[in-house]
C-alpha cells in the first residue's frame, strides 16, 4: 500500500515580499497569453496576495479552491470536492492545446511575482502518481506529479506546460522541500477536465 505524502506548505495565497522563479519575458504562444489569468487580492492579515489561473474550456477559468478570495468576484461555477480546484466563469474564450504529463519532460511553471508581474519556473517532471494526503476523511487520496523547480506562493492555480510544444500539461498546486530541494506538485490536465465534467453534471438543468 502505498503512504500518502502530507504536503509540508501549500501555495496558500502567497502573502510574502519574495518572488518566485525568474522574470518571464512571455509565454511560449499566443494562445497561452490569452489563456492565463494573473490574480491579486489581499489575504486576512492584510498581505498582497499574487496568483494565477486560466481558460480550461471556452467561459471557463480555473486556479486552486485556496485561492477563492482573490478571484475578483467571478461566479464560481463549482469546487471540487476531493482535489484544490475551483472552476468559476470568465468572458475569456482561448483554448490551449493539452498534452498528458510525461516523466522527464521538460516543463515551465507560469506565476505571479510579488510585485504582480508574470514569473516562471522550469523543471523535470520526476513523478507522474505521487500520492497527496486527502482533503478530508472521506475524501479520495489525491495524486500529483512532481517536477523540480523554483516557484512558491505565487504560483498557486497557474498552468504548467511542456517547454517544447507550449502544450498545457497540469496545474500547479503545491510544494515541499525535500533535502533543499524544491519539489512542485501540480495536477495533470486530465484530472482538471475531469473535475470540470463532474461538476457540470451535478448542476441542475433548465426546464422549459
């Protein structure tokens, strides 16, 4: 049986002076540009909070459910119950091409830095089923995968993509320091999607 893995410290908000990562001078396409959503807000103890998020499907945006108080008052769509996703609707419309995490691919973490402009992180995807402690007591045992990296709070809800195609490949959420060593967590984009879908069909329909 595998053991779950309790994530030391989430990307809660990332009310903090430092920056992440390193200054991006764009994203790899167009498309991407388009898609990416930074956020800003500010936390409970009055710290500037820096995220992310983006376009998952057309009028649909999605971050971490950790980051609900900075998304601007947006309708939430819905959260997932298992897993830190909150879906909520947006005017945006760009799509970005996906792909399935690959175990040592390259990959480009995009966030927010402390002052509010776009950092990003590269790494190597080193595990693709890292088990991730659950939510709550009847929730499902999570799984992630890793790549080393240096972003941090800031990052929170931001997309991962390969350094190669630009193809959206997971979202981030979450890091530990194992040994001095950075590791980011981030669900795969098929979990996303599939997160997306279950929620869509838990809402009630229209009745003529």
């Amino acid at each position: 049986m595998r053991q779950s893995i309790v994530l030391g410290v989430a990307l809660l908000l990332g009310g903090c002076a430092a920056s992440y990562g390193e200054r991006a001078g764009g994203f790899l396409s167009p498309q991407l540009a388009g898609a990416y959503i930074p956020l800003e807000g500010v936390t409970l103890v009055v710290l500037k909070a820096h995220a992310a998020a983006f376009v998952i499907a057309p009028g649909v945006a999605v971050t971490n459910a950790h980051n609900q108080t900075i998304i601007g008052g947006a309708p939430i769509i819905g959260q997932s119950r298992n897993y830190d996703l909150l879906f909520f609707h947006v005017d945006k419309k760009s799509e970005v091409l996906t792909a399935a995490p690959s175990a040592g691919e390259g990959v480009i973490a995009y966030g927010q830095g402390a002052s509010g402009e776009l950092r990003e992180a590269r790494g190597t995807i080193m595990l693709l089923n890292a088990p991730v402690e659950a939510r709550c007591e009847t929730c499902a045992v999570q799984s992630a995968f890793t790549f080393e990296g240096d972003a941090g709070p800031g990052f929170s809800g931001g997309p991962v993509v390969d350094a190669k195609t630009g193809r959206l490949v997971g979202i981030t959420f979450g890091f530990l320091d194992p040994r001095g060593r950075r590791t980011m967590y981030a669900y795969p984009i098929s979990r996303v999607r599939n997160e997306l879908s279950a929620i869509e069909h838990k809402l009630p329909t229209d009745v003529d």
